[in-house]
C-alpha cells in the first residue's frame, strides 16, 4: 500500500488597434525565424483554441452531443458532474453548473441573480482569452440580488447609471460564463433547482424596454482536433483574433511578429501559397510548443510534497504577458478559478515521486486532524484520467459504485478516532469498513488529482 505525502489538501476555499497593414509572408523570412515565431503564436493560441472547443461543442454545434443552448441562454445541470460530461475538462462534482455563453456583438447583457444565502455560488466569467475578467458570486459582490451589465469591446452607446449594480467591460465579444451554485446533498436538489431559476440572462435592450440591437452573423468554422497539432492552427487563431478586436495593446507587437507567418486579424492565411520548407519548420515551432506547454502543466505551480500548488489563472493583469502560464492553465484545468475564489492544488505523482498508477497500485491520502482542509465552505478531492485521448488533462472515469470524489460533505464520511481523516484509493472494493471513504479510481493508464 503507497501512501501519498499527507499535505494541506486544498479545496475550495471560498473566503485601439494598430492596424496590420501586409498580409503577405515576407521574403527574407527563414525557417528558423518561422519556428521560433510558430512557437510563440502556437503557445499564445493555445488557450483560445481550446476555449473555442468548448463553446464549440457546447453553445454553437446544435449537433454536438454536449449541446447546452445557444448564446445568451442560460442552461442548468440538475445532477453533479460525472464520467458522461466531457464538454470541459476537470469538472467537480461538487457544484451543478449552469452554464451560458454572452454574445456581446450586438448589445450589452444582462445577468440578474437572486438573493443567496443559505449556500455558496459563483458565476466565473472568461473572455476569448480564458481570462477570469469578471466574477459575480458570495465572495466577489455578496449574497444580495443583483442586475449586472456586461459590455463588449465595440459598444460605443452610452450605458444608464444608476441601473446596474456592477458594469463588466469584456474586451473580446464572446463570453464563456460558469455558474456553479453548491449542493447540499441529494436531498437538497429541489432546493437548487428553485435558486437555478432566478438566475436570468436578457440583452440590455429588453430590460430597459428600449431598441434592441441585432448580434454579429457569423459563420462558426468546424471544431476540427487536427488544428491542436499543426500549421493548421492559424486558420482558427486568425478568425478568433477577428472577434477580440481591437487587439489589446498588450499584445501588438506580438501581432507584428506573428505577420510573418500569416497570423493577424483580417489576415487570410493559404497553406497552398506557403514555401514547404516554412510550413515545415512552423510544425516543428507547433510541436515544440506543445513540449513546452505540456513541461509546464507538469511544473505549474509550487512544487510542496509533490503537489503543484496552483496559481495558475486570473484576469490579464494577473498573466502580465506569461502567455506559457496561460496555455499550461487552459491545458492542465481549463476554466479553473482566480485563486482567491478556489484553490487547487494538483499532483500527478505518490509519495515516493512515482507517477499515480492506479492499475497496479492502491493508494491512501491521509491527513491528521490537524491537516484536514479548512474551507469556508467546502474542500473537495477528485480523480481524473489523464491518459484521455484527445491530449487534455482528462475527464471522470465510470466505474461500479458511480463515485466520482470525496468532499466535506459526503454522505457517510468516516473520521479516524484520532480525528484524522484516511480516504482510499485504488479500483476493487476495499473492505467492509473502508467502503465511506473508498472512491473507484480508473482501472488503466496515470492518473492525478485535483483538488
């Protein structure tokens, strides 16, 4: 039996554009200039594809199996997350998410909550860029009921005073919101449903009574999983950075360089019309980017007792140009919380510096009385499978007793006498007197944990 180094377990504590003028890949270009530039561009894309993946599948494909609803509709999951949800990565099964994405091409949105008081919820709102730009929730604006405005980059109109209890200024014109309001056991459901229907979308014009202004058209590409691997990327990144302009100052003089490859707002990129040998040595920038996104999710954080200590997410002025921050974040848990409003700690190895293998090995997580999580809320354990194959951190795992993690509140938890806590982990059934801490854990491949 391995035993993981006890630590602090963590939980979730809740306490204008300058104008590309040459679209034309210039002629003294080479191919090491065009590795090293593809490496970079790939690293700053990275989360935006991933992003689009996810409002992809789950707010534009009608078809898509993890369809939610289309923009500016707010859609509710009854049931905690479990093995059947792959829309996003990492999920936690403590919080059912309502989920809505904001176009704001058109008119401001507004969201109104109702008065919360008798639990914990959070609305994260993250930009094109899976920046955490905005929050509305018990800790960020209370437990009071609220109408909050959110506006886009290209709203040049005036906004009402005196209407809104928060105005959000988004600078790209999509919005990914996650809403996850906390559950108090199954036999509290009724309860969440009744706090999930206050939680109004509408465009601004309707709630003020006024002149509604109609939404960009656009022609959403195909998600296509190919696009994380090669030069294909720029077609998608080219028509992300047309709906996050005007491009952020920030940023511009990354954009002159990535010109060079084709990459810009506006900028049409032809593979046919490109020198092999640069398409060549973009790949192999594409695929060093990958190494060092991947070397970073592994090493995202504080290294304390083999637990990565993440802090990995926040608004843009929390990155301040980390754009390899940014991606090993969208690759190791997209669309995790500012640390201030969760944290996370991850590891993917035991106590002996071995990779967490739970087809050959049983594992515990033990913490003295001392050790165990204090949230003001909630702390929470969970297992994924991070030998998913489509290259992202990875998804719950079925399995036979549909346990899916551990939290502070699970049904039936069992404290040591000592008032430590012990919860098992490995994937056959554990005695008679282990089974209220035992959770099934993937039968084949590495795992890790996020807490």
């Amino acid at each position: 039996m391995k035993k993981l180094i006890p630590f602090l377990l963590a939980l979730i504590l809740v306490l204008g554009m300058t104008t590309i003028h040459s679209c034309k890949q210039e002629a003294k270009l080479t191919p090491e200039e065009a590795k090293s530039i593809a490496e970079e561009a790939y690293i700053f894309a990275y989360p935006m594809l991933m992003n689009y993946r996810s409002h992809y599948v789950v707010v534009i494909n009608e078809k898509s199996p993890y369809f939610k609803g289309s923009y500016n509709n707010i859609v509710h999951d009854t049931l905690p997350a479990d093995y059947t949800r792959k829309d996003v990565v990492a999920m936690n099964g403590d919080t059912p998410y309502s989920n809505y994405g904001l176009d704001l091409s058109g008119e401001p949105i507004v969201v109104s909550v109702p008065q919360i008081t008798d639990r914990y919820y959070v609305m994260q709102c993250t930009d094109m860029y899976t920046h955490n730009f905005a929050y509305i929730g018990t800790r960020s604006t209370g437990t009071d009921a609220g109408d909050y405005l959110f506006v886009g980059p290209n709203w040049k109109k005036e906004i009402p005073e005196g209407k809104f209890k928060k105005v959000f200024h988004c600078e790209t014109n999509y919005v990914g919101v996650i809403c996850r309001t906390q559950l108090l056991g199954m036999d509290d459901l009724p309860n969440l449903k009744e706090i999930q229907k206050q939680y109004i979308i509408k465009p601004m014009s309707s709630f003020l009574s006024s002149v509604p202004v109609a939404a960009a058209k656009v022609d959403w590409p195909m998600w296509n999983p190919a696009v994380m691997n090669n030069v294909q990327f720029i077609d998608l990144f080219n028509f992300l950075l047309n709906q996050v302009t005007p491009i952020n100052s920030e940023d511009e003089e990354a954009m002159k360089r990535f010109a060079k490859i084709g990459i810009g707002p506006g900028l049409d990129f032809d593979l046919e019309k490109m020198d092999s040998k640069i398409v060549e040595a973009i790949n192999a920038g594409v695929k060093s980017g990958i190494e060092k996104i991947t070397n970073k999710t592994q090493n995202i954080g504080e290294q304390v007792n083999g637990w990565n200590m993440t802090n990995a997410i926040g608004p843009r002025v929390f990155f301040k140009g980390d754009w390899l921050l940014r991606a090993a974040a969208a690759q190791a848990a997209m669309y995790m919380n500012d640390k201030v409003e969760a944290f996370y700690p991850l590891t993917f190895v035991d106590g002996d510096g071995n990779t967490l293998n739970a087809k050959d090995n049983n594992y515990i997580l033990e913490f003295t009385k001392d050790q165990i999580p204090q949230a003001k809320y909630f702390w929470s354990v969970t297992m994924y499978d991070k030998s998913a194959d489509d290259g992202v951190t990875g998804y719950m795992v079925k399995n036979s007793i549909n346990r899916y993690l551990i939290n502070s509140t699970t049904e039936g938890l069992k404290y040591n006498e000592d008032g430590g806590l012990t919860i098992n982990i490995q994937h056959e059934k554990p005695s008679e007197d282990k089974t209220s801490n035992d959770r099934i854990s993937i039968p084949f491949g590495n795992n890790h944990w996020i807490l």
